[in-house]
C-alpha cells in the first residue's frame, strides 16, 4: 500500500513539473519612443503610427468541380492501317477532328485524330503518332 502511495505521488510530482516546462515565455513588447519632444541631439524624423495589418479573411467552404475532361479506352486496333476504335461514356464522344494522347501505364505512347465514323458510345480515330493497343486510356490534350 505504501509503495502505490509513493508511486502515485511521484506520477503527481512528474506531471506538475511536466506543466511548468512546457509554457513559453511571450516576447516583450518593443519599446515605445516618445518623438513629441525631440532634444537637440536626437535628429531622428517623426515616427508615424503602425497600425496593425488585418487579419486574412479565411473561409471553410469546400469547393468540387467535376472532372470536364473526355476519357475513352482503345476497343480494337488496325495496326496495318492505323486506325483504332474507341468506347467512351455514353453522350460523351468528342466531336470529328479533335486530338487525343493515348496513355499506357499512365505514359503518352501516341497521339490519335477522331475522324468518325460515330456511333452510341464508340468512334473510330486514326493514329497520328505512336501506337496503341487493346484497353489504352484516350484522354483529350
């Protein structure tokens, strides 16, 4: 029973001290110089009042915005006459002549131009640079 006494009295003492170490000391304020009556060997120029900068406004709100960017995937390949046929989301198929980057693995490896025919979810491109294969990410420039 002593030994828990003692314990506990020594967590009492450890935390008390634990309290007074971890305050920090504000800084002084700086000192105010009184320029209404300036002496014959003080040649400093009259100080102007600071006055504080205001605080930043901050607001909490959360803004989203939708993602705008068109994105397909590459459905077949025609190596031999470079073209490819491309399934986007449903309503969003780019219009004829717009310029897409193919993504492998997150890199560019070519660059296609949609040049129709379109139909439901599917269009067809040409392959302007690189190449492409079977599931291909297509994302607009």
């Amino acid at each position: 029973m002593k030994m828990a006494v003692y314990f506990a009295a020594a967590l009492l003492m450890l935390g008390a001290a634990g309290c007074t170490f971890g305050k920090h000391k504000k800084p002084a304020p700086p000192a105010v110089v009184d320029l209404s009556h300036p002496t014959e060997k003080t040649n400093a120029p009259t100080a102007q009042p600071v006055s504080p900068a205001p605080a930043p406004v901050t607001t909490n709100t959360f803004l989203v915005t939708p993602d705008q960017t068109v994105t397909g995937h590459v459905a077949t390949v025609n190596d031999t006459l470079r073209f490819v046929v491309l399934t986007f989301p449903i309503g969003q198929n780019p219009p004829l002549g717009t310029r897409m980057n193919i993504f492998r693995r997150g890199a560019i490896v070519g660059e296609i131009k949609i040049t129709g025919p379109q139909r439901d979810d599917n269009s067809v491109a040409d392959i302007v640079l690189g190449d492409a294969q079977k599931g291909d990410e297509v994302r607009a420039k």
